[in-house]
C-alpha cells in the first residue's frame, strides 16, 4: 500500500478516506487489515497511479477550460456593463493589487511552499492586498485572501502535494472581474496557458517563477519514454511556451537555469527570483547547553568530539543521497571510506528505506530524523560539524542556505547552480565534484577545521524580508514594461466606452422621437 494524501477543499480528484487512512494505520502497526481496508487500500493506490491521473487530466482538462474562458468573458462583459452604468472599475490605490497562483503553500514542507508563502508574508506586512489561490492551505494561516480552491490531483511523485490542473471558476472570475496590478504564477503550473491568455487580453503584467527542471524529474520518475514526451509536450503546450510568449517577466532561482530552461533567446526577459530565508537561522543558539542537548537527543552523540555530518533534504533518487555512502568510514572499518563521521539525514520521501537499507548494509554510523519541523532546523544546523549536499537537481537549494546562516559549513558540489550563486560566497576547499570521493573527503575535512570560524568572519544574511522587497522591484519592472500596452488599452476601452453610451442614448432617443412626437409632427405637416 502507498501513502494516501488527504484531501483538499476544492474539486479534486485522487484523495484517500478515512477507511483508507485506518488501513494504513493497520499496515504500520503490522496488523492485518481486512478485506474493506485492503480493497480501500489498493484503489486509493490505483486512482494516484501517474497514468490513471494523466488519461483523468487529459479527459476533464479541456471541458473545464472552456467553462473557465466562458466565466472570464461573462466577467468581462458584466465589467463593461458597470463601467457603461457609470461604475468606477479601475480605482487607483496607493498599494499593489497583486495575484499569487502557486500549487505551492503550507502544509506542503519543500522550498517552494516556504519561498511562496514567505513572499506572500512579507508583502503583506508591507500594505500590499495579495490575493493567492491555490490547491491547499493551512487553515490556521488562512486568512480572508487566500483561495484553496484550483480544481487539483494527488501528486502521484509526491502523494503529500496536490496539483492544479484547472483554474477553476472561482479563479476565472477573479482575473476577469477584479484590477490587478501584477500576477505572480509559481511554476511548475499546468494552469499557466490560462492565466497567461486571459492577462495578455487584459493586458495586465505577469511575473513567471520557474523553480523545478521539469524534463529531468519526468525521466527520473516515469519509466516509459512515450509518457515522458506526451507529458512534456503538454506540458510545454500549456505552460512553459505561454511563459515564454506572454510572461512579461521569467524568473528563476538563477540565470543558467532561467536560460536553460526557457531560452537564451528571451536573456532581455530573464530575471534572477529573489532568495532568503527566515530569521530564525542564525548563528547564535537558543540556550548554552543546545549544542550538547540537541547532539544527544537527536544524534545519539555523548561527546563533542565525533563529527557529525547533516544533510536536510527530500529524500528522493534525484537527490543523489547515496552518493556520500562510499566515502564513509563503517562502523568496524571494513568500507574503504575516508570520512570518520556520524551521517545524520532530516527528511522523508521515497527513497528512505532504501537509503536506511543500504547504510545499515555498508555498516554506517547513520541516523535517520524523517520529517523535521522547520522552526526545529536550526539548532540541528547549530549542532552538526558541516552540512552537505549531493545533489545536482536543484534550482536554487534553500538548505544550503539555512545552513550558511546558522555558521554551519556547508560542503558543496560544483554545478552551474551553485556555481553562480556560491562561487565568490564560500571558500573553494568546501566544494568537490560528484563522483570524486578524494575530493569530497577533503571537502569535509576543510569545512569541519575551521569552517566556524570562517563564517563567523563573514557571515552569509539572505533573508525573506529582503528578497519580498527585490521581488517588488521586479513587480514594478513589470508593471512600467506593460505601462504603454496598457494605456493603449485603456483608451480603446474609453472609446469603446463613449460609443457604446452613445449608441444607447441615440437609439432611446430615436425610439422616444418615433413613439410619441412622429404622428403628431406628420399630421401637422
């Protein structure tokens, strides 16, 4: 049996129940569930297989969409009535109306949802009105702005996420009947072709975050080649080409994944997504005893001695996990590794047993956290001797971050990404090429001596504070690139406006003229 998603408010498709919840409670607890639970089991784990919610998405997808163009042209039509009744439907305010559309928020723990929903905090506190929808939300951080309500699937990948496939009605409406200043569209989004047609009509400015190389996870996690190419034709279809042709701006957690993945073509329209993290990663602990308390309880470390390596990640095979194992040293030495460490690993995901598996094989000294809250992250990053990353798939890598704010050295591959964004930042003896298990020893070994002390010289401050006010700079380039589409726009729609009111009042005129004066007037003459 699979883990089964609970399921969100809007109209979805691919939750569990709650007599498929209590099945696998049985499961884990290694009961034996009957028949109902195990029947319940298997269909929940049917109806989130990839191909069943493909062949799903692809059958509904496009009657709903017409559905959706209908709501937005009804809207845009009862908006002209209002503005032809004498309706003030563009009033200007002193803050930015600014539209959110993301599949990425709370409860959902990946860097995604922490980027999205600390931008959407700190615009806020600034008196800007943003509005978010999107396929789930954490009702103790709802508030009146926020709309769970993209019709959306279980992530067959990632069975703890939901995603859009549809705008839904409700959204529809909102870009059809209400002024926004800006549109932000989180990417990967299959609902991208939409917003961005409807906005291009309306001329109102779009700002495109792309923050996951899709074509690589596709043939990580889908075996059959046909699949993987009709999924990212339309994917492409639907969302990465309209973002290319009518985002006013596409941005990335960098530039050579912006270019890569969008098109050297558009370098003019390519901007670098503004990154921080949150304040509570810093370099000072809590309590003077945390290092030794969160070493004892959390790694099963007496001594302060026995260095410990993090890693913070989803654990899933793109992250390359396993990769660190051959440089380890086992428990009674027999592995042929050069790091004498204690490897503790924070996260879940699909590949944990089998890294469970293959560490207590290899004989590692290794401790597994699973799921770690991220206000506990901090003093985990405080307590470890340096913090690594395998992993090549990444966009940005938020944990290296937090790491580099807590004074944690953090030991780093070479990679286009990390080559941009910590090439100038930390030193080169932290970083190793993947594969070479010489180089990564040493790395570590550089980072463990000294690498404190390095940081505490110059510290790493990136916060979400910070980037929420770079990311409004990108908004207002948006809205001054737009700025003479828009006027144009405006004037054909005061033209159209003005006719329309005379047209009406020359045929009320004209009816009133034939109804009561045109006999008399004839018969007098």
């Amino acid at each position: 049996c699979t883990q089964v998603a609970p399921r969100g408010r809007g109209s979805n498709f691919g939750g569990g129940s709650a007599r498929q919840a209590a099945a696998m409670g049985e499961v884990e607890r290694g009961e034996r569930p009957d028949l109902r639970c195990r029947v319940a089991c298997w269909v929940a784990a049917v109806r989130t297989h990839y191909l069943v919610l493909l062949v799903f998405t692809v059958v509904v997808y496009f009657p709903r969409l017409c559905l959706s163009y209908f709501v937005f042209f009804l809207a845009q039509v009862l908006r002209l009535i209002a503005r032809i009744s004498g309706v003030q439907t563009a009033r200007p305010v002193a803050n930015r109306r600014i539209l959110v559309i993301t599949d990425y928020l709370p409860p959902q723990t990946h860097g995604i949802a922490i980027r999205c929903h600390a931008y959407v905090k700190h615009l806020r506190a600034q008196g800007h009105e943003v509005v978010v929808f999107c396929t789930a939300y954490e009702p103790s951080k709802e508030t009146s702005f926020d709309h769970p309500n993209i019709p959306c699937v279980v992530n067959p990948f990632n069975l703890k996420n939901r995603i859009g496939y549809n705008p839904g009605v409700k959204l529809a409406w909102y870009l059809g009947a209400h002024t926004w200043d800006v549109v932000h569209v989180f990417y990967p989004s299959l609902i991208g072709g939409f917003v961005l047609s409807t906005c291009a009509w309306r001329q109102i400015p779009v700002y495109c975050s792309h923050h996951v190389e899709m074509k690589m996870f596709a043939s990580e996690h889908v075996p059959f080649a046909p699949v993987v190419n009709f999924g990212m034709f339309m994917y492409n279809l639907i969302g990465k080409w309209p973002a290319a042709a009518w985002g006013t701006l596409n941005a990335a957690p960098t530039l050579c994944f912006a270019r890569d993945h969008i098109g050297k073509q558009y370098e003019e329209r390519l901007r670098r997504v503004p990154s921080g993290t949150h304040e509570v990663f810093k370099p000072e602990p809590d309590s003077p005893d945390e290092r030794r308390e969160v070493r004892l309880k959390r790694f099963g470390i007496d001594d302060d001695k026995t260095k410990v390596i993090l890693i913070v990640q989803r654990l899933s095979p793109e992250k390359g996990t396993d990769r660190l194992y051959p440089a380890l040293k086992s428990k009674d030495g027999s592995s042929g590794g050069m790091v004498d460490a204690v490897l503790v690993v924070a996260g879940d995901g699909p590949a944990k047993a089998s890294l469970e598996a293959e560490a207590k094989r290899l004989k590692l000294r290794a401790v597994f956290l699973g799921n770690v809250p991220h206000h506990d992250l901090p003093s985990l990053y405080r307590a470890a001797d340096c913090w690594v990353t395998m992993s090549l798939s990444e966009t940005f890598g938020l944990t290296t971050l937090e790491a580099l704010m807590c004074g944690c050295p953090a030991v780093i591959p070479y990679c286009d990404v990390f080559n941009e964004i910590w090439d100038e930042r930390v030193p080169k003896s932290w970083r190793y090429h993947v594969g070479n298990n010489e180089e990564l020893a040493s790395a570590i070994a550089a980072a463990q001596d000294g690498g404190r002390e390095w940081l505490a010289k110059q510290p790493v401050r990136m916060t979400w504070k910070g980037a929420a006010e770079e990311l409004l700079e990108h908004y207002e380039e948006c809205i001054r690139m737009k700025a003479k589409d828009r006027q144009t726009l405006k004037a054909w729609v005061q033209l159209a406006d003005h006719s329309i009111r005379a047209a009406i009042c020359s045929a009320i005129a004209t009816w009133a003229l034939l109804r009561y004066y045109y006999r008399p007037l004839k018969g007098f003459l």
